[in-house]
C-alpha cells in the first residue's frame, strides 16, 4: 500500500498538521525515513543552536563600528525615539576594529576568537525589532509575538521536523539560571505539550541534577530491568485481551524508550566525558559548559538547543546600563571563547554544514550614553536599542564570512537590507527546510504561524 | 506518490478547499451556489491548479496585506476621501486605474503606474514613507506573474459585508428542536439518547457491543462522576447487586458525593484558564498575583455540588455583583474574569486590547463555543461575526475593572488579602480598531452581544458596563448555543470526544455533530429541567450507550474504525487528575475533605486532591505539565492526549510514585512484611490498586517475583500503580 495514502487519511482527519505526524512516526519507529514531512524545501540546517545573549550586547562595540560617533561626541541625538528622555549624548566606542579572515569580516578586538572564525560567520547588521524592553523583545526574538503564549522558535522546529533521536528529547533549553520571562521563552504554548523545550539549569553538571527523573534514586539499572520486566508482563497481558487497541502498544513502546533513555540522557549530556583540551577550549564558565553541552547535543540529533547566557544571580548579564564598556570586556571574553570554540569543534566533526548557529541579543544598545546618577564617563552604560542591532549566524547554509545590511552613520537605525525578527525566522525555518508560511497550526480558529502574516527569507545571506 | 512531495500538495489542497469556502460572503451564498463554486474551481483549476493556488496564496500572504494596510485608506470605497479617483480594492479598481491611468496592468509592470508609485518615480506612494525593498520586489513579481487577483466587485471588498441573516441559517445558530424522530413516543429520559444512537446503526450493519461486566463499569462510573477508583469492597458489593435499580442507585449515591463537585470541577477550570498568577513576572513584582485564586475554585466546587442550575452558574460567575440577592454570597464567582491574565504593561492601550481579547475569547469560545477573538481584526472569514460583534464585546470587557476587593476595611488592596474580582469600570463604547491596531480607528460599536445569536438588529446594553446583560443573552433560553456547548462538554468527558468534536468551536470550521438530533433532544430537555447538570449527568450515566463493553470487534471497527456511531464505550486514558488521586486512594492516604489553598501535587507527602494543585501560568508544576495539563494561559478546549518517554520516566523514577508505593505496600502488609505470605501480599495488592484478583499467571508471576526478591513488594505495588490497567478505563 502507498505509505502516503493513510498519512493524507491522517492528516485529513488529525486536523493538527505535521507535528502530529512527526510524533506519530517518532512513536511508531516507522521505516526510519530521513524525509521530514513538513520539510518542503531542501534543508541546508538539520539542526540549531541558537546563543542567546540575554540583556543585549552593544553592537557599536562588536560588530558595527562607528566612526562618526567620535565626531559627535557627546552630542545628543536629535531623533524622535523611544525612551529618548534617557538619552545623554553620543558615546564612541573605545574599542578597535579590523577585518579578519579572507573575507574581511569587521569586529572589534572584545572579539579575538571568533576573528579566528570569521569566514564561517555571516553578521547581520540590520537587524531591528519592535519595541526596546527586554520582555516583548525576548519574547519576539522567541516567539515572534511580544506578548506570550505563542509557541517559540525551538516548539515549532520540533512541531515542524520531529526528532532524529528518539531517545533525548527534540529541543532542550540550556539555561544556568532564569532569564527574564522565564518558561515561556521554551513554552509549546497551544501546540502539543511534547514540543516544549526541556529546560536543563547547567550550574550543576551531574546527570541527576540537569535532568529530572532521570535515575531511580533506588534502584540500580539493572534491577529496575527486573521491574520493569514485571511491569511490561503485566501490560503485555492487558494488552492481549484487549485487541487492536493500538494505544496500549504504544504505551509499552514508550516506557522502553524511557528506559533507555536513561543511558542515553545520562551520556548525551555529561560533558565531563569530553577530553581536557576540548573542555579547555571552550572555558569553564556556565555559559562555556552550556555551549559544550549543546554541541553533544545536536551530535546525538537534538533539533534544537536554546542557549541562554545567564547566571544564577543575573537573569539578563548584557544589561550594561552601567559600566558599559568594562561589562563588555568581561562578558566578551567568555561568549568569544566559548563561541568560537564551538564553531570550530563542529567544524572539525563536519557538523557545521549542517548546524545552524545564531548568536545575538533581544536587541541592541544605543550608540548613546544613557542618563546616569554617576557622571564618570568611564561608568557610562548604554540603553536598550531596538531600530539597529546586529547578530550573526554561522553554519547550517548560510554565507559564511559575509555582511550583511548597514545601520546609519551613528549604528541608530538598520538602513540597508534592513531584517526584521520575523525574516529572521522565516530565514531559520527556511534553512531547516520548512517554509514559514506553510508550518501552521489551527487553533482558536485560525491558522497560528511563528511569522504570523510577515516575514521574508533574508535570499542574500543564503549560501549559494 | 513516495517522496514528501504529496505532503505539500496535499496542503495546497487544504488550503484551496478552505479558500474555497472563503470566497466572497460565503454565507450569503446558498448551498447550491457555493457547491457550483466549488466544482467551478476544481474545474478550472485542472489544468494549472498549483499555479493558480500558488497565486492565490501570493496574493493572500504578501500583496492583499500591503494594499490594505498601506493604500486602503486614500484608495478604496471606505477612505474619507478618494485620492485620485483610484481604487485598489477591488481588481476591477485596480485595472481600470484612477485618474492618471491604469494603476495594474497584468503582465506589465512596466506600464502599472502603482509600481512607478511605489518605487517613487512619477508619483511616491505611500507618502509618508516608502516601502520597504522586498514589498516593492513583491509587487512587481505579482503583476509580472499576471497580477491574480480575487477580489471581485465593483467596490470595495468592505462592502462584500457578512449577511447575518443567511449565517443564521447555519445549523449552530438556529434553536435546538425535540427530537422529531421520538416524536409521539413515550421514551423515558435516558432511553431516549439510545433511540437517537441506535437508529443509526441499522444501515450502517453496526451491532452494539454487549454491556460491559460489572466491575469495568463500576469504575467507569466512579472516574466519570468522582474522579476516584471504587474500592474492592463497592465492586464486590455492585457484583451482588442483582436489584433493577442498582446502576441508577450508584449514581444517585455518587451524584450526591461531595468527591463530584471536585471532580468536575476541573473541567470548568480548564475552559476558564484558572490561574493563580501571570506568564509575566518582572523583576520579583507580585502585585499581579492571585494568592486567593483558591477561593474561585472553591466556590465551583461547591457550586456543582450544590447543584446551581447552570444558567444561574453563568449569571453570577458574569455579574454576581450586580445581581443584589447574589452579590453578598457569590462574589467569589467573579474570578472568571477577575483571574484573567494581566499583561505586561498594563496601562497602554494596545496591551489593554489583549487583555479584553482575553475575555472576549474565553466568554465566546468557552461558553458558546464559538470563535470571536479574530473579529478582532477583521471581519470572521468563515462565521457571521462581524468585526463590529467583537467592539461590541469587548466594550463590556472595557467597562470593567480587575478589582481586589480587600476581606475587610481594614485591609488595603493588597492582593494578600482580597478577593481577586471584576467591578463596574466607567462604561465606554469602543471604536473598531481596524486590522486590530490600537491608533487606527473605524466607527464606534455600542456594547451588546453576538448579532447572529438572536433576531434582528443587535440591543445596545445600557445597565452600566453591560456584563448582567450580557449573562442575560447568554443564558436566554432562546440561545442558540448555550445548552448546546455545556452538554457537549460533558459528552464529550464520558465518550472522549464530543457529539460535536470541536467542543469550543460550532462555526464553519468546526466539526458537524455526529448525532444532531441527539445533541438537540439533550440540549432543549437540559433547559426544559432548569439547566440542571445533575440531571444532565443521570441521562448520560444511565444510556446503554455509555454502559457498554469497551471491546473491539473486527466488524465494526471495519465499518467504523473511529466509533463515530457509538457502538462501544472507547478505552480512555484517566487524566492527571484521576491517576494521581487513584494512586493516593491505593495508597490509602487521600484527603478528600479538605478544600482551600493550593498544593503541589508532586510532594511525596501531599495528601490533598490534584484539583487543588497550584497553577502558575509562569512555570506550571512539571508533574502537570508534562501530564498534558492544558497551558492555564489561554481557554482549554479539550486537552491533547500526548504519550512521552518523559512521562514514563516520571512513573519509573520520581520520589513521588515510588513513596506512593511504599505506602501501599506498607499498607497491604500491614507495616510488617515478615508475618504476610507472598500470596496473600499479592492478593491483597491487586485489589487494593485494580480492585480486582490476580489471575493464575499473574498471581505466579507476582509471587515469584516477590520469592526472588523479599524486600521487593513496593516495587510490584509501583508496577502495578503505573500499569496501563491502572490507567486505563475499559
């Protein structure tokens, strides 16, 4: 029989699309076909990483240098924005710039590794979203909608393409403490419970802490077998006098699954498996062993990893309305390290032609000072910037060693080839193979899109 | 077909029969009219069906958006004033052109001085700022492409208005009629809902299963009406009970169980978003908090207990406060509103309008199961729900405050100590946003309700913020939907799905009832009996159609694999709810008495019922989340069924079940397990978890298993909570 014939039949009277497919064949570990049902374009990414720098990094100090500030000094922006009243005047970044790698990438020197990496990276430096506070802007950059409850990037990745690993969970959200919003930044919202991102707080490396319920606090592996042996006689007889009730089968399947999933878990996400150089490269810091942990991760089929960079005590670390330019030196260290560490393990594994990695904040910082109590330049901070910010994305088919779109002479406002949050989704799920206009979920009596009625794939920073 | 290529056509055809049904004022269209619409459309569409619906859906996705929201307000027939004698929004305005020419010209964009305007050559449209690139490359591969356009008329598509009249013909809106089929006949109450199910089997060569064995059914009742397992000693007791009336005596007796009202409790708390805070918290800012959310809750649990006939349930939980006789007793009831979300940033106006989508959206879909919420920004593409019915809505919602009402005079308004409530705001009309945006305003909408729900022309509310009006509507037995979507509800809690499978949506895209008839017969009797759920709940429990054997017979499954016609009682996995109150009952620790505060349901030590589990819409407890506990944010429909690794992973290793096993080992041994012989420990486990014996291959498998293994005995009492017997119901 046609193996499509019953997927239309189900498709027809599931109602809820290809997720619902997705997870049915995860179920039925049907012939393990490489061809996602909701992949209608090639996929150049099978799986993303995305680093998110919660608080917002300066752009005018790593990634878009602006002359023209010096000149200006401390002159104040005559534009109509928002939060103009705490506005100070222009602040020139005290770092230096330069190209690096072939294709002449431009950062700044709080960036010296990923230099080193430079022709893997596309930088946008167009970018702009919505509104500059941090809730709506991290819940646009997520779930491209400022309000909640809409699905985030890494649910619909997983509604969309499934897992390639049944054994670990679709998307996995990394985060050594809360940011700011909180679960639903990795919420499924409407769409089925089991696309929400598994949230893993990584200040703790033991297997029993990242990971609930992943070890019998009393058994060993191996009696827990006799248990469960016990067990899946008990079902298996149930299930015998009760015919073709298909259900009951799928529920002996997964208990086995979860079972093994223990061993898988518990070996997918100990980085203290990895060798000394390797975990030297990336750093020690939270953020460093979250990045490490991510790339084990996607090795074993995660879709979708969501880093978020933050710390037990500071929910949004790159929030430097204060101490600007000393903050990001020290933030930088550790997010150039780490990043570029992993870009290059993935590289030298051959997984970066086809991992996706997205490295950037809710939005930007304002190329001004910002009003503070404490006049000492040298303490200035910068404010929350959402008309021009830049982010960059490496692997998984985009043009490496690329920028693209320019701000203003002042880095104020995306001006050229401006992108918005929306065409940055559309663009991601476009490189997972989905198009953004067709992964869609009925519900409350519409169709619900991540891009909701925007959205355009961003064609130039594509890999030819 | 074999590669994902059929995926994608088979979605075009999704959405090409749905457009389909979206042409123009579908609902003004008689059936035979949309039919040859509709075979119209196949027809043409033979030949180049994916380009024409690729067009379609360009057309849709990138260049109707840009035309409305950028040209409309100088260019179609509803701007002030029409600039340049152009009008854009209609394809014959947009060939025809204005008075410099024809502003499309298909093929040519060249010659189509709308994109000579858009790039700001002879003209510079729209004036205040210029497109962005990417629309402008749009626009020119869209009259390139041969400018599809769909939009017909001579005027604007404004006018193509919903004709309400004819969307009331749709069967949803009009009045449920008695059966006419037992017209005449004197059928007793239950027999009634058999009459209407068995009619259909006949044709179909269905044959009913036989009714199910006494103890399978035992359960089912006690689940369905108490979300609590029997005991050994009931099912033994049910198995003597040879009397006529032993079902009926069962149900009256759980009826009248206090355990109902916390049972079916929940299922209102699921359609109302129950919540005890917000989905944002900023900084360590609790004001937004609901710490007394609890007294809402109780006071439904009670309700249903005290058997409020559903209509009045309605009223107060609208208007109790301005209902005089009510307001002292019933306050609490206003959580439905006052529990709401508050979003972040309250006090703009855009954030404002979420807030009353919310509203509008949980009294629209959750009481008369139908969707209003995307009138919000444009007249409903597939129900008569104007734009206008949405304003008029949300007016009420607008009129009125989120209140905590302090406990005493004392007591400032510290959610600490209040009741979280709605009040009277300051009554306002509100204008039409148009496309939903807050600074683009159309005409202003006087509150009143739905337009298609009653005949004639919509009643403006005039008592304050109107919401005692609009419990009125709501609950007039002349509306069409009220009875019609509660008692679908609860079908749809003992069958598993709805007579109408779309429990929150009657509209167009919802499903069509299964039995019609029947969920009309029940519906205008449920009304005729003063809108009582006890009765309701007695018509349902007694059918032969709900006490049927669950098995699977090979005939029928062929004929109708999904039960659609109901010939036997589907298996059903127990929600959260029921596994973890039956695993506290097998252990012999639930505190069915104690009310109040709320719990966390995953404490080892908790002995509390999991309706009163605390519910954060922030970060929702992992047990329930992961148990398909619907997100509290937003009105549930009906909860999604989900089987994951995850949740097994919880059965087989969290502190929770393995000390509820602990317990119910300790509780069969009786403390000590040097006394107790394996056969009697296993003996005694089986029916203290399935209230049932072993049989012989079991009992020798159990004990064996206890005989390699002495100190085992919670870990067959864990096998045993966490088999799918134990959660399943035949």
């Amino acid at each position: 029989m046609n193996p499509w014939h019953s997927r239309r039949q189900m498709l027809k009277t599931a109602g809820t699309g290809f997720g619902w497919l997705a997870a049915q064949s995860m179920l039925q570990q049907a012939s393990a076909s490489k061809v996602s049902p909701a992949s209608t374009l090639a996929p150049k990414a099978k799986r993303v990483i995305f680093l998110m720098m919660n608080g917002a990094p300066s752009h005018v100090d790593t990634f878009d240098p602006k002359p023209a500030l010096k000149k200006h000094e401390g002159k104040v922006p005559s534009a109509d924005f928002m939060r103009r009243s705490k506005a100070a005047g222009y602040m020139p970044s005290p770092f230096r710039f330069r190209p690096h790698g072939d294709s002449g990438v431009i950062m700044s020197e709080l960036l010296p590794n990923l230099g080193k990496v430079a022709d893997e990276l596309c930088v946008i430096r167009s970018m702009y979203t919505d509104e500059p506070n941090h809730e709506p802007g991290l819940l646009m950059m997520q779930s491209g909608h400022q309000q909640p409850v809409r699905p985030c990037l890494g649910s619909w990745a997983s509604y969309g393409l499934g897992t390639e690993n049944e054994n670990l969970p679709a998307f996995v959200a990394l985060s050594p403490g809360r940011p700011v919003v909180g679960p639903q930044l990795w919420s499924s919202a409407f769409l089925p419970a089991e696309h929400q991102g598994t949230a893993v707080d990584t200040n703790d490396l033991r297997v029993e802490k990242l990971l609930a319920n992943i070890r019998n606090p009393e058994l060993s592996l191996e009696s827990q077998r006799v248990q469960l042996d016990l067990l899946q006689f008990l079902n298996r007889r149930h299930a015998d006098k009760r015919q073709l009730e298909e259900s009951l089968e799928s529920q002996i399947r997964s208990m086995e699954m979860a079972y093994r999933m223990q061993t898988a878990a518990a070996e997918a996400f100990d980085v203290n498996r990895e060798p000394k150089h390797i975990r030297e490269a990336y750093g020690s810091t939270p953020y460093a062993n979250s990045c490490l942990m991510a790339r084990r991760l996607v090795e074993r089929g995660v879709r979708f990893v969501q880093v978020f960079y933050v710390d037990r005590k500071n929910k949004q670390p790159w929030d430097t309305h204060n101490n600007n330019n000393s903050r990001h030196i020290t933030l930088c260290q550790d997010s150039d390290k780490a990043t570029a560490a992993l870009i290059s393990d993935l590289k030298q594994r051959g997984l970066l032609d086809d991992t996706l990695i997205i490295w950037g904040g809710e939005f930007g910082r304002t190329p001004f000072a910002q009003k503070n109590k404490d006049s000492n330049p040298k303490n200035a901070g910068r404010d929350h910037h959402s008309t021009g910010f830049s982010m960059f994305l490496a692997g998984g088919g985009v043009r490496g060693g690329h920028m693209h779109g320019n701000t203003d002479e002042f880095g104020m406002n995306a001006v050229e080839d401006r992108v918005h949050v929306h065409d940055l989704h559309a663009t991601i799920l476009h490189l997972l193979g989905v198009d953004h206009e067709r992964l869609t979920y009925r519900y409350s009596g519409r169709d619900f899109r991540l891009t909701d009625v925007h959205g355009n794939v961003v064609q130039k920073i594509l890999r030819g | 077909m074999t590669s994902p290529h059929a995926t994608i056509q088979l979605n075009q055809a999704a959405a090409h029969g749905r457009r389909t049904q979206l042409r123009p004022a579908p609902l003004a269209l008689s059936r035979v009219v949309q039919i040859v619409s509709l075979l119209l459309f196949f027809s043409l569409s033979c030949t180049t069906a994916d380009d024409t619906t690729e067009q379609q859906r360009f057309f849709e996705a990138k260049i109707r958006p840009v035309l409305v929201e950028h040209c409309y307000k100088c260019h179609s027939a509803d701007s002030k004033k029409v600039e340049g004698g152009l009008l854009l929004d209609t394809a014959a305005g947009s060939r025809a052109g204005g008075e410099s020419g024809p502003a499309v010209v298909p093929g040519k964009p060249n010659e189509s001085l709308l994109l000579d305007a858009v790039r700001y050559q002879s003209f510079e449209m729209p004036p205040n700022q210029q497109l962005p690139e990417s629309i402008v490359a749009d626009l020119e591969k869209w009259i390139r492409d041969g400018a599809h356009d769909p939009r017909s008329g001579e005027h604007s598509i404004t006018e193509d208005e919903i004709d309400i009249e004819a969307g009331r013909k749709f069967w949803a809106f009009q009045p449920p009629q008695p059966s006419a089929f037992l017209e005449g006949q004197d059928t007793s109450d239950s027999a009634r809902i058999d009459a209407l199910i068995q009619r259909h089997f006949k044709d179909r060569g269905l044959t009913a299963n036989i009714p199910a064995d006494r103890r399978t059914l035992l359960r089912r009742l006690h689940f369905d009406l108490t979300g609590l397992p029997p005991t050994h000693e009931e099912v033994l007791a049910f198995q003597q009970d040879k009397s006529a009336d032993a079902i009926q005596k069962v149900v009256d007796d759980l009826l009248s169980r206090k355990t109902y009202g916390q049972r079916w409790a929940r299922v209102w708390l699921d359609l109302s978003r129950f919540a005890e805070d917000q989905a944002h918290i900023v900084g360590n800012n609790k004001s937004l908090f609901y710490p007394n959310a609890w007294r809402y809750r109780d006071w439904v649990i009670d309700a249903l207990n005290n058997n409020i006939p559903y209509d009045q349930f309605i009223r107060l939980q609208l208007a109790a406060d301005l209902i005089d006789s009510q307001k002292e007793t019933h306050r609490a009831a206003l959580g439905f509103i006052g529990l709401g979300p508050k979003y972040y940033r309250r006090n703009d106006l855009a954030v404002m309008a979420e807030e009353w989508e919310d509203r509008v959206d949980v009294v629209s879909r959750g009481l008369q199961g139908i969707t209003v919420a995307c009138a919000r920004c444009h007249d409903h593409k597939y129900d008569p729900i104007r734009t206008e019915d949405y304003y008029a809505l949300a007016g009420v919602f607008a009129s009125t405050e989120m209140f905590n009402q302090p406990g005493s005079k004392k007591d400032k308004k510290d959610p600490e100590n209040s009741l979280h409530i709605i009040r009277e705001g300051k009554a306002q009309d509100l204008a039409v946003m148009i496309r939903g945006k807050v600074d683009h305003r159309g005409d202003v909408v006087p509150r009143g309700f739905l337009q298609v729900m009653f005949p004639g022309e919509r009643k403006s509310f005039s008592k304050g913020s109107g919401r005692l009006e609009l419990a009125e509507c709501i609950t007039d037995p002349a509306n069409p939907l009220t009875a019609r979507v509660i008692v679908n509800r609860i079908w749809q809690q003992y069958f598993g799905t709805g007579l109408v499978a779309t429990p929150s949506n009657f509209g167009q895209l919802g499903q069509r009832p299964s039995h019609p008839e029947l969920l009309d017969d029940l519906a205008v009797r449920f009304v005729q009996n003063g809108w009582d759920l006890k009765w309701l709940h007695r018509q349902i429990a007694l059918s032969s159609a709900y006490q049927r054997s669950s098995d699977i017979n090979a005939a029928s499954m062929e004929t109708d694999p999904t039960n659609k016609w109901l010939w036997r009682m589907p298996r059903r996995r127990l929600p959260i709810e029921g596994w973890r109150d039956a695993v506290l009952t097998a252990a012999g620790r639930i505190d069915v008495d104690t009310g109040g505060q709320s719990i966390q349901p995953d404490d080892p030590v908790e002995r509390r019922r999991t309706v009163y589990s605390a519910v954060s819409r922030f970060d929702l407890n992992p047990l329930l989340a992961r148990f398909d506990f619907p997100d509290p944010n937003v009105h549930a429909a009906r909860r999604v069924e989900t089987n994951t690794p995850l949740q097994k992973l919880f059965l087989l290793n969290n502190l929770f079940i393995i000390k509820q096993a602990r317990y119910t080992a300790e509780l069969v041994s009786g403390g000590t397990n040097e006394e107790t012989v394996e056969a009697q420990l296993v003996t005694a486990l089986f029916a203290q978890t399935l209230q049932r014996e072993p049989d012989e291959v079991e009992f020798e498998t159990a004990v064996q298993f206890l005989k390699n293994q002495p100190t085992a005995l919670p870990q067959l009492a864990q096998s045993l909570l966490v088999s799918n017997e134990f959660w399943y119901l035949d």
